[in-house]
C-alpha cells in the first residue's frame, strides 16, 4: 500500500529517516512530503511513532482534469461504499494550485458532492458534513490538473500529542517542529540539554520523550483510521502495548527555565502531561541570570527566541546582543541552536554558524542555526 506522510518544510529528510526506523520501504521524499509504502500495521506505527509528520495520508486515485465537471465525474467514478457508509459524517479537506479554480472551497465542494450523490443515487441517503470531527477525512490534492484523492488517516495533525491543554502560550513552537529541530541538530540524550527560553516547554518536553523512547501519539485517543472498515483495534491495540513497553527511564539532564512564572507553572503542566515530568528540572529564571549545569560536560542549548513578530522586546539588536555575550560566559563549549525568523538580529549575536536550516515556524519563514560557543576572550 502506498502512504504520503506530510511534513514542515525543512523536514523531509528528518522524516524520512523516522519512516526507516518505522520499518517502512519504497521511501521517497517530496516538498513537504515523504511518501512510503507498507502495510495497514506500518500506517498505525507512522502515526504512533513518527515524530515530525502532519498527517499520514493514503492515496486511493490519481487522475487528470480539464475542469470542474471532469472532477466531479472522477470523484464519482470511485467507489465510495468501500471506505465509509451513507450513515457516517465526512469532510473533505482541499490544498488547491490550479488555474483551473479561483477558490480552494469550490474543488472540496464539488468532491463533496460527488460523494453525496453516489450514496444517494445507490442508497437512498447521503453523509453528512461534519467539520469537526467527521468519520472520514479525504484529503484532496489539485496541482494544475493533476488531482490526488487519499484517505487521511490521522485526523487530527499529528503534531497535537495531547499535552496541550489548558491555556496556552502566545508564541508556542509547534510539537512536531520542536522534535524536528532537536533530531536536525543531532542531540545526543546522554548529553544535556539546556532550554533557557522555554515557554510552555515544548523543546525539553519532547527531547525527554524522544531519551525516553516514548512513541508521541501514545497520548492520543482517536485518530482518522479507528473508523475505517478496514481497522483492526487489537493490531493497534498490540501495537500501543509494544510501544508502552519500549518507554525506559533514562539518565538525562534537561533543564527549561523561563523570566515568566506563569510560563513556568504551564510548561510544568505539559510536562507532567505528556508523562516526562520527571525528566526536566524547570524553573523560574531570567536567560540573564542562566547558567549551564554544574558537574556535567557541555552539551545543547535551544533557544527559540523573540522575533518581534509575535513577542515584543522593545530592543531586538540588544537583547540578541545579550543572548551572545550571555551564551559566552554561561555555555562554553555547548554548541547553541537558535530559530528565528528575525534575520538582521541573529548578526548581533556576534557569533559564526556553523550550519544553516531553512525552516518554517507559525507560517514564518525562519532559520535554525548552529554556533559552537566558545568563551568570551
């Protein structure tokens, strides 16, 4: 069976990677894509394990359009009563780049009523609607005239692990981002781990669930597939049960520490959440006032700093100034990954990259860059 996993720009080879270990063969990457093929149990383990997917898609049909009537007809030319009943909701969910529409609600609309009228005409009766939580979400693809019709197997996007919840941070790091980012710069578990900047805790959450070798979907309660009639719930069962029981208990040292205690007090929260609480020291400090911990060897430090987008400073060029001489004196060693979005400031850092990622963060585009802290001279 082919599988299309979806990810951030940026990823893809991140992703791929994950798939191996997965199991999965015929790996391809795509822009923001990698798609792969397996069996139903190698797609419940892509949305159990993998950490940097958006969604776990299942291609059902391929096919060329010259227009809106020419879409309708192909949608219709599939055999719907294969994967859902006239008695379920559906939604179809549209990524659209053709000439051929104006509007990307118009393609879902005709797709939609394709589906509708099949049932109608062999049942009686039609599926609803439902945006938010329907049986079966299609994921429609149009580029030009090509079109993709598959199965989204996810439901909701991957990166929700389920820890979030309650009131949340102004500027949070998405999961699935924060576990990419951590893979990309090569964090080794046996080393520490510093996230002076942490917000809601997002980065020292999931490097404690990736030493920990805890499948990130182990918090998530439904997913697109569980209402497939193709679904077997003791496979997913045994298969949540194997991943339980790969969750050790490692010896790490990951450190969060934020200037806000109601920041503090949340990324407390998630952590006990996600199950990794006992794996992060998180306090209330000023990066200021930060320092590495002591009687260990130098290790990470990720900062997911302020681009002036989102979360105000007032002074971009000073505190990014601060954020260089502050690595200096408390990281000597560590090598420092720091995203932004905010180009001009990372020159005040007053440091060299040693490598470079183009990412995406929030819809911004950003970098995630690499510098070897050495002592201030």
């Amino acid at each position: 069976m082919l599988f299309t996993a979806t990810t951030f720009a940026g990823m893809e080879e991140v992703l791929a990677q994950e798939l191996v270990e997965i199991g999965a063969s015929d790996i391809r990457t795509r822009r923001r894509a990698v798609m792969f093929r397996g069996d139903m149990q190698t797609m419940y383990r892509a949305n159990l394990w993998l950490r940097t997917a958006i969604r776990v898609l299942h291609p059902i049909r391929e096919f060329q359009i010259e227009d809106a009537q020419d879409l309708y007809d192909r949608v219709h030319d599939i055999d719907w009563t294969k994967y859902m009943t006239a008695d379920q909701t559906l939604l179809v969910d549209p990524v659209v780049k053709s000439e051929l529409f104006r509007h990307t609600v118009y393609p879902a609309q005709i797709a939609k009523d394709a589906i509708a009228d099949q049932f109608r005409r062999l049942k009686g009766r039609r599926p609803s609607v439902d945006f938010a939580r329907p049986d079966l979400r299609i994921h429609l693809w149009v580029r030009d005239r090509r079109v993709t019709v598959s199965l989204d197997s996810s439901g909701e996007p991957l990166f929700k692990r389920g820890y979030r919840q309650g009131e949340q941070h102004p500027a949070p790091i998405n999961e699935g981002m924060a576990a990419g980012l951590i893979q990309l710069a090569k964090w080794e578990p046996e080393k520490p781990l510093v996230d002076p900047m942490c917000g809601s805790g997002t980065f020292s959450i999931e490097a404690a669930m990736i030493a920990a070798n805890q499948a990130p979907g182990l918090g998530r309660k439904e997913y697109g597939f569980m209402k497939w009639a193709s679904f077997s719930p003791d496979d997913w069962k045994a298969l949540r049960e194997d991943a339980r029981a790969k969750i050790v208990r490692p010896e790490v040292k990951i450190e969060a520490s934020d200037v806000s205690g109601s920041f503090v007090l949340m990324a407390r929260k998630m952590a006990r959440n996600a199950g990794v609480d006992g794996l992060i020291r998180i306090q209330a400090r000023a990066f200021e006032k930060a320092t590495a911990p002591k009687g260990t060897e130098p290790g990470w430090v990720f900062l997911n700093p302020p681009y002036e987008n989102r979360l105000k400073t007032h002074d971009i060029e000073g505190f990014y100034h601060m954020m260089g001489q502050r690595l200096k004196e408390s990281y000597p060693g560590y090598k420092a990954w720091i995203i932004t979005a905010n180009f001009p400031a990372l020159s005040h850092l007053r440091m060299a990259a040693f490598q470079k990622y183009k990412v995406f963060n929030g819809g911004l585009q950003a970098q995630f860059r690499g510098y070897e802290v050495r002592a201030q001279s």
